[in-house]
C-alpha cells in the first residue's frame, strides 16, 4: 500500500469492470489502484447505477461521440498528465451514476477535501468532443471500479467555477446518491428553458416563397438584440426591419447552395415540402426553424430530423398566420406539466420510464392525468406497485396499460416518448391536442428523419423538444426533494449486486428483463445479480430490511454489513 500526500494509504489494486472494444467487457481483479499526482483526486466508489446509455458505450466504445479526445477547453499536456483520460480506442471504465467518497487528494488541490462524500455530474461541457462534450464513464474512467482517479483542472467547470463533484450529505443511502444523476436527466428535460425569441446575435435565414410576405422579424426578435447576420432566400424584395454595418446581409439564390448546421434561425414564408426538406439540415446546433403559413397548406408530411430534437436541441415551431412573430408566442417557458395537463407516457414501465411515472405523481401539478403505456405485463405490473401509492396519496389520476392488448384512445396535451422510435412522433402529433407538448426523451440517433405531419402539427401549435443529459442545479433540485421527503429515488430500484454481476447486470438491461434499476456496490466483490424478489434466499436479513419491498438504508447497511464492509466513516474535515 502507497501513502498519498493527503489522505490515508491506498490498496495496489481493485477490481474493476473494463470494455476493452466494442461488446467486450472484462472484470479486471487486479487494476491498479491510480496515486493522485499534484492536482488529482482519488475517490472510493459507494454505488452505481447501471443505466441504457452504458450500452451505448458498450456497442459503440470508440464511435461514441463522447469516447473522442477532447478538442478544445484544456491543455494537452495537461490531459497527458491524467492516466483516467482514455479516449478512442483506449480501454475505459463505463459507470456514470456513482455515489463516492473522496479518499486522496494530491498536494496543489485547493476545492476538494479528503472524507468528502460526493455525487457525480457526469458531462463535463466546456470539453468539448468532435461530436458530443466530455464524460465521466466515457473518454474519462467511470465508476464501475473501486477506486477512481480524477483531475481537478477537469472536474471543475473552467466557466462558472462549479465543481463536478457534488458534496452531499450522510444522511441518503448511497443508492440514493448514485440514482440523482438519472433522475436529474429526467428533471432536466422538464426544467430547460425554451428560446421565445430570434437568437440575439445569432444567424438569420429567411426564407420566401413567391406570393409570401415576410411579416413579424422584428417582433421575434428581442428589444435592441437584433441577429448578427441575415441571409436572404427571396425572389422578390425583402426589407429588413434592421439597418446599419451591425447586421451583415447576406443574399443567396438556392437554400440548397447554403453550408449545412449554419443557422441559428430559419423563417421560412411558405408551404412547399421540398424545401422545408431542406432547410432541416440547415438548423446549427439549438436552432430554431419557424414555419410560416399564413394560410396555405403544406400537403405532404415532411421529413423531420427528430434525432437532432433530443440531441442537438433543434426546434421546430410555426403559425397558420402571416407573422414569424406568432410563432414564437406559443413556446412553452420550459418542458414542465402544466395544470390539467393529461400526460402520455409511451414506454412507462422501463427503468427511466419508472422515474418520469413517479416524477410526474410527484411533481404537485393540479389537475394532471397520467397514462402509462406498455408492452410488457411483468413490467407494468411492477411499475404499479410503486407508483400507485404515489398517485394516491397526492391525488394524481394514473392509468396503465399494455398496448398490445388494450386499445389506446383520445387526444392528450403532453406526450412522453421513451421508446427510441421516430413512428412514436408522428404518431403524438395526430393525437396532440392544442398547444401539446412532446417530450422526445428517448435518445433517437442523432441522424434519425422522419415524416412528421406538419400541417397538423402547426395547426394544433405542438412543440417538440428533447434533452440529453443533466447539469448540477438539476442534481442540486432531486437532493433537496430527497431532503424534503419529497421524492425517493431508491423506488426505480430493483435489483443489486456486487463486481461478480456487473455484467450480467448489463445484459439485464439490455435485455429488458428488469423493469427498474440496478444498482452496483463495487467493494462488494463476489455478489452477483439479485433482484429483490430473490434477496430473501440469498440474504434474508437484507429482505428483512426492505422498506415494503422497495431498496433503502437500512437494507443497503445490511447487504454491506453481510456480504463486505461499510464504507469509511465519514472524516471531520468540513464539506466545501
């Protein structure tokens, strides 16, 4: 054992779960335990949570857009100095939702302190990737291992100053603390605010068709913010409600001779399907393309990129008027249920399914209604047992059904895709109502286009959004209702296990076989995969501790005290 600077001695070596190329997983019993040099961090890992994305990672491993080397945002030879950073085809370490203990600092770290108990903010956006950001589990060793090595040069936003690391409390289980980064995901896609506005600054295409009058530019726009530049698709005149060498105007002849990703804003005036096909490859990253009719009618679906809606933050809005202004008028402040809402939760009974079930019953919204839809009966069944105390006691109307058996009728106001199918899109605009919402949480691949119904959409002024991913107020908000009593994360549980089940618990998940979540204690090494069903006979005094069948601190102290050891006592030293 190594005595570090700042902290007690470490062990030579650990077990880890290591993805060495695509599909193959090897549980290492003997990897090197990291020593921290002058700015690193060694933490002891509590809990992980298994989660769908880790999949990815296991199928893609180098292709994924988060397993690239880092682009920008820090110095090479700074991310020479880390031997957890293994980007490309390096071996990684997958486990992204990880309840942690700080147990060794290096002698320059200045924001971190040994004995801290922490969770982890998984992306580390200011990183950029050539196509996604920077991620703990992904180019950066994550969780599934016993010990981890970090950097404080890249766990602590080079931007706003605010640690990747997140001190909580002792109070939580460390299931608890590990399940806050996918629930975050989940609060996430409901706390983003929406763009109501032309990007100010931003890069304008307009767009009109012969007999269309560009109408309403300058009421989208924000007071005294007009866009940087402005380029022109119009036969005939277009007068601009901007003057002056601050705004550049641009004029073009085709929208297909435009560079693709180049726009922030695309107002088109007209109808014609041929070129809203175009202009959707068009739309940068988090643009906005607006739809303006003023009564004419586009006649055909038309191919929308509803992959980028959940990964690139594209939006798409329009009005049945004549004014680019009216559009922006309905977009909703951010992804929230509103009062009354009726809620269509299609895929409800998976694992992230579960959390927006029990978010949703949660979430002290009046009037709401929610329909949970389903393929699998066992997995319904299970979400039902959790989520129905929930609804009942804050007076939340819940219905679940199986599809395949049960017909699924009327329209609804909010719809909650969790099932990666770009059908499951148009399908929710057909039975949108006014003003309806549709969540796209499902990570359809980011080239995904599909013909979307956009007369329909426009007319019943939908608007589809998606998220990927979490930040740290989003974590700060599900601690604080774990605080309160509010929200219980340990209810998406249901299976646990130590290293021996790690992967077995991954193909679980890839094969559905468990409705909820499963949760790894990496100093628990020879424990396979138990679901709670099956604790009572291979832990009975584990199941003895179940909080009426469902995971909390008491049976996570016993499965510790059982079948390993607890983790450390928490050190005196104050939290930052």
């Amino acid at each position: 054992m190594t005595p570090d600077q700042h902290g007690d001695a470490l062990p030579a070596s650990q077990n880890a779960v290591q993805l060495v190329g695509p599909g193959r997983l090897v549980l290492n019993r003997s990897k090197d335990v990291p020593q921290p040099g002058p700015h690193q961090i060694v933490v002891k890992v509590e809990a992980v949570g298994l989660c769908f994305s880790d999949l990815k990672l296991l199928n893609q491993f180098s292709a994924h857009p988060r397993k690239g080397e880092i682009v920008s945002g820090i110095a090479p030879e700074v991310l020479q100095q880390i031997p957890s950073y293994v980007p490309g085809e390096l071996p990684t370490v997958p486990g992204h939702e990880v309840s942690c203990r700080i147990v060794a600092v290096g002698s320059d770290v200045t924001r971190h302190r040994v004995g801290e108990r922490c969770l982890v903010q998984t992306d580390y956006r200011t990183l950029p990737t050539k196509g996604s950001n920077a991620a703990f589990g992904y180019n950066f060793e994550g969780g599934l291992q016993e010990y981890v090595l970090m950097d404080e040069r890249v766990v602590v936003d080079t931007v706003t100053g605010v640690r990747a690391l997140i001190a909580v409390s002792e109070e939580p289980s460390a299931s608890a603390v590990a399940l806050v980064e996918p629930w975050a995901c989940v609060e996430n896609s409901y706390s983003t605010t929406n763009r109501r506005t032309l990007a100010p600054r931003g890069r304008l295409l307009v767009v009109a068709e012969d007999g269309h009058a560009v109408m309403g530019l300058a009421e989208a726009a924000k007071p005294g913010q007009p866009p940087a530049s402005v380029t022109i698709v119009a036969a005939a005149e277009v007068d601009l409600p901007w003057a002056g060498p601050s705004v550049a105007v641009i004029r073009a002849s085709d929208v297909r001779d435009l560079p693709d990703a180049s726009f922030d804003d695309i107002v088109y005036f007209g109808a014609s399907k041929l070129t809203i096909d175009v202009l959707n490859d068009k739309l940068a990253v988090g643009a906005i393309i607006n739809v303006v009719l003023a009564g004419a009618t586009i006649g055909a679906p038309v191919s929308v990129g509803v992959g980028r809606v959940h990964y690139e933050a594209t939006r798409w809005i329009g009005t049945v008027a004549n004014s680019a202004a009216e559009s922006y008028v309905t977009v909703p402040p951010s992804g929230e249920l509103r009062p009354g809402d009726t809620l269509l939760a299609v895929g409800a009974a998976g694992p992230m399914g579960q959390m927006h079930i029990l978010r949703s019953l949660s979430a002290d919204v009046d009037g709401l209604t929610v329909v949970g839809t389903d393929l699998d009966d066992a997995r319904l069944r299970s979400l039902l047992a959790k989520a129905q105390p929930v609804a009942q006691a804050n007076g939340v109307s819940l219905r679940l059904l199986n599809t395949s058996s049960q017909p699924l009728v009327g329209t609804f106001s909010y719809h909650l895709i969790l099932v990666p199918m770009p059908s499951l899109v148009a399908d929710a605009v057909q039975s949108s109502e006014d003003r309806g919402l549709i969540n796209i949480f499902a990570g359809i691949a980011v080239a995904t286009r599909h013909d979307i119904d956009l007369d329909a959409y426009i007319a019943r002024r939908c608007y589809m959004f998606g998220s990927s991913g979490s930040v740290v107020s989003d974590m700060e908000v599900l601690l604080s209702r774990i605080a309160t009593g509010q929200l219980d994360t340990n209810l998406s549980v249901d299976a646990v296990s130590g290293m021996a089940g790690a992967a077995d618990g991954l193909a679980a998940l890839q094969d559905r076989t468990m409705a909820g979540k499963i949760v790894i204690y990496p100093s628990l090494h020879e424990v396979g995969l138990l679901s709670l069903a099956d604790l009572s006979g291979a832990f009975p005094t584990v199941a003895s501790k179940l909080a009426d069948g469902h995971w909390c601190l008491e049976a996570e102290r016993e499965l510790l005290k059982v079948a390993g050891s607890p983790p450390p006592a928490p050190a005196d030293d104050k939290h930052d």
